[in-house]
C-alpha cells in the first residue's frame, strides 16, 4: 500500500524545532500568540503521546489554549494516539500501557516519530514540537477546502452496535477530490496513570481524544467525490473490547464519551475533517 508523503511547511519557526525526547520547556515559552484567522476548514492534531512521557501533559494543554481560542477552536480536532516507547510502563518500556494500540504504533513507526511529545498537523509537514503548534494550525485554516464532510451516528445499546453514517461533498468548481476516507474512535474522559516531571505520577489524570480504534483500517479507504456530489458511506462497528488491539487493563468503552473522527487524506493533507459523538446531543 502507498501512503502519502508528507509536505514540507514553510514556517520560519519549524527552523527552531528541538529534537530531544520529552524535553521540558519553560512555562513562559509554552504560550505562543497567533494572529486570528478566518477558519475555512477544520484542522487535525495527531498528538502522539504516553502516559510515561512526563511532558507529554504540556502538549494536551497546548491543545486545550487552541480550543479555547474564540476565533477557531471549534475547528481544532485533536488525537492523541498513545504508542512508542513512552506508551509502555518503565523501566524496560516494553509493557503496555492500558491506553496503547497497536495500530497507534503502525503510526508512529511509519511517521518515523523522533520522540514524544510530538504532532502532525494536518499530514502536511513532518513531526513538530508542540510549542509550534499554533503555527502550524494558523497555517492549516488559511488553506482552502473543496471538501465538506458531515457525520451522523447511530447507537443501538442493546447490541452496543454503533452506526457511521459519513458524508462527503465536493463543493463546485473543483473537478473532483480524491483520497482515503479514514475513520477513528476516539474517547474522553479516561482515568488513568500519567507521569510528570520528577518521577510524579498521577493516578487520577483524565486522558482525552484517546484514539481506541480505526473502524476502516489502519489507513482507511479510497474515495472519490466529483465537483456538486455528495457521497454517502455507513459503517458499522461495536463498542467493545473486542474492536481494538489494546493494552493490558484497557477502560471500558462509555458510549456517553465517545466520539467518532471522520477525515480524507492524500498528497496534499487532510482534505478536510470532521468529528461527531457517538451519542447525539438532545
């Protein structure tokens, strides 16, 4: 299978990016203004990261400021996928986690991640240290989309079946858009073993976006939407441990904090990307 290569971002600050494993940062350079944007699109984090990664926590904060941001933070999606060493316990770092999977490995090996915390922005530049981040994301939003995709679940909590039903449509004057369709079950809300500067370890840490598992395969599906269509694909998966690859003592899936994160990619990028609960808002 040929998988898209990543696109170079010309940003000025990715010049400055550190590659050491889990290096700390001081507080005072973990905040970086951005200038607001026009969102035009909707951007993905994939925050690879473990719960041994003791600065780990300071990149789910940066992904915290860029939500809470007024200007587009409804437009970030962030998952965080628990793999590499630092998604296995120490000191040998070879026994999982509870909140490890094995297709979140594939992707960090295939990304070839240098250490953690680390994130791909849209696939459209190599790993970057979350301090750069909001540029990253500024940059995203500017770029245009032919691409909307909407997502409408369905859960049936007798069969714990859950129902995708994604939608794609090509705006007009785009001929067509092409990619693969990838679609992930991601979690909140899960109580679990975080460790922090100086050997701190919190029991009690509520983990967020955790990716549980793709629904369509590690790398999803080849779609093809022409200019004024809209194609619509279902998908059916359970939610149980019976749908992942998972560490040792792994939580339970709770339907209430589920959701799924739909997205199309190809040479360019994510296309676009969208996210839904599993369970409806009344």
């Amino acid at each position: 299978m040929t998988i898209m290569k990543l696109k170079q971002l010309t940003l000025a600050a990715l010049a400055a990016v550190s590659l050491a494993a889990c290096d700390e940062v001081d507080i005072d350079d973990r905040t970086i203004y951005v200038e607001p944007v026009k969102a035009q699109r909707s951007v993905l984090i994939e925050d690879f990261t473990g719960q041994s990664c003791i600065n780990c926590p300071s990149a789910t904060e940066m992904i915290h400021q860029l939500q809470a941001n007024p200007n587009f933070g409804d437009k970030i999606i962030a998952v965080g996928i628990h793999s590499g060493g630092f998604s296995k316990r120490p000191p040998t770092y070879t026994k999982p986690f509870e909140l490890w999977t094995a297709t979140g490995d594939e992707y960090f090996n295939y990304w070839k991640i240098s250490s953690q915390p680390k994130g791909i922005v849209n696939r459209r530049a190599p790993e970057l240290n979350y301090e750069v981040w909001p540029q990253a994301v500024a940059a995203a939003l500017e770029s245009k989309t032919a691409l909307e995709i909407d997502v409408e679940n369905s859960y049936d909590p007798q069969t714990r079946k859950l129902t995708v039903n994604t939608s794609l449509t090509c705006l007009q004057g785009t001929p067509s858009v092409s990619g693969k369709l990838q679609l992930w079950i991601v979690q909140d809300n899960i109580t679990a073993m975080q460790y922090f500067p100086g050997n701190v370890r919190d029991a009690a840490y509520v983990h967020n976006h955790v990716l549980r598992c793709a629904v369509n395969g590690t790398w999803g599906e080849e779609v093809t939407v022409k200019e004024g269509e809209t194609l619509v694909l279902t998908h059916e998966t359970q939610l149980d441990e019976t749908t992942m690859e998972q560490g040792i003592g792994a939580p339970a899936y709770v339907p209430e904090d589920v959701s799924v994160v739909a997205f199309v990619y190809n040479d360019n990028g994510v296309e676009n990307v969208a996210q839904a609960p599993a369970i409806g808002k009344e």
